[in-house]
C-alpha cells in the first residue's frame, strides 16, 4: 500500500472535504482506497487481499459481509455496490426514476457495467451516509471508497450488528418528511426494509443509494437517466 492522489470528479471532492480530511491510497492490486473521516476499523481490514469469509447479501445490487479476514480478525464490514440493473420503462425515466422494480415488476430493464457514472453512485450514497452522520442520524457509518481498475466503484460501511432475539425498540424513527427538513436530504426508497435495529434497540438506516440532496445529485441524476436511456434494453 502506498499514499496516492486520485483526482474524483471536483463537485464530489469539494463535498467530501466539507467532512474532514479523507485519504487515499493505491493497493496492491491497483485498487484506490479512499478512506473517509468517518473510518473505526484499521486500513488493513479495508484491504480486498486480505478478506478472506465474504459473504454475499445483496438483492438489488451486489452486497457482501466482510466476516474474517485471513488473520481471523472479524472486521464488521460490510461491501455495498452500485446498482448496475435499470428501468428502461419511459414513463419512469422521464420522471427522474432510474430504478428497476424487480422481477415481479415486468419492467423492461438494462445493465450498465464499468460505467463511470452508474459507479459514481457510490460516492454520494458515501456522501449522504456522511451527511446523516453530521446530524447525529443513526445510520451505516461510511468506512471508505473502493475503486478496481477495471472500473467499478464501492462504498465500505460498518456492519450493524442484529439481535438474534427480540429486544426494546430505543425511541421512534425519523419520518422522510423529518429528515428532509433537518439535512436537505430526500428519501428516496425509505422505509421498514431500510431500518435494521441493532443489539441495543436502536433503529440505523441502511441502503441510502437511491437518495437524492438536491442541488448536489441534480447534475448526477441527470447523467445517469442520460445514460439508462441510452443503453440497450434487456426483456
């Protein structure tokens, strides 16, 4: 691992530096880590080489817990892409909404791979994760931003830890409209399947991708319905 400088698209980086200072660096496979303010577990266990349990979670993008590492450390990490699977139904788009229903939905649908703007997602889900941070909202806690050089992007958050039994619920969750007024941020996508309450009883939001923080997505929005709607359709 070495210090490096990876110049992220300047909207972005001006974003991020509002949180404190974040730093990068170049992996042994050629990987950029950017690793944010918000970062608890040591740059080791950021480390795709020495991942050695992962396991895969996802259901509309590409999820992994990161269990063990190949020292038998347990990180609590968990790998969140991108999601790379889109709607390609008109009236959706032309409203701004990108994304795929599922399978049940019968919606024609793209894939868009190695794309720099579908992986641009992940930096601002990182972003916003961010921004709930600095409101004092319980939510996943970004660790870092993980570039391949093939091209695809990732954010790395902590792991919230589940009860395996029942516990008491701490307090009640923000609604939408109350975090919209508090940070600016809309929550797109949010709801009971977006809570996990951990072992303590309280309730953290998780999977903040389909967010929007106007003024600062609507450019990033943009580029991406451009893109959807130029890709092939899939059936």
């Amino acid at each position: 691992m070495k210090d490096v400088f990876c110049e992220l698209p300047e909207n972005i980086a001006d974003v991020l530096g509002v949180y404190g200072e974040y730093k990068q660096y170049e992996l042994e496979k050629g990987e950029i880590l950017t690793v944010l303010s918000t970062c608890s577990v040591p740059i080791e266990c950021l480390e795709p080489v020495n991942w050695s349990v992962v396991v895969p979670i996802g259901n509309f993008r590409q999820v992994a817990s990161i269990d063990r590492l190949s020292d038998g450390t347990r990180p609590r990490i968990t790998l969140k892409s991108p999601e790379r699977i889109f709607t390609k139904e008109p009236k959706y788009l032309a409203t701004g909404w990108p994304w795929w229903g599922g399978s049940r939905s019968q919606e024609k649908r793209t894939t868009v791979l190695r794309n720099p703007v579908v992986e641009e997602q992940s930096l601002w889900e990182a972003i916003i994760l961010l921004e709930l941070h600095r409101n004092g909202i319980r939510a996943e806690v970004p660790q870092a931003i993980l570039q391949t050089i093939e091209g695809s992007c990732c954010v790395i958050v902590n792991t919230i830890q589940v009860p395996y039994f029942p516990v008491t619920r701490q307090g009640e969750s923000l609604s939408a409209q109350e975090i919209r007024v508090k940070t600016g941020l809309v929550p797109e996508d949010y709801g009971g399947a977006n809570l996990l309450t951990d072992c303590d009883g309280f309730s953290h939001i998780i999977d903040v991708n389909r967010w929007a923080w106007p003024p600062y997505t609507d450019d990033f929005r943009r580029r991406l319905i451009e893109t959807i709607s130029n890709a092939e359709s899939k059936s």
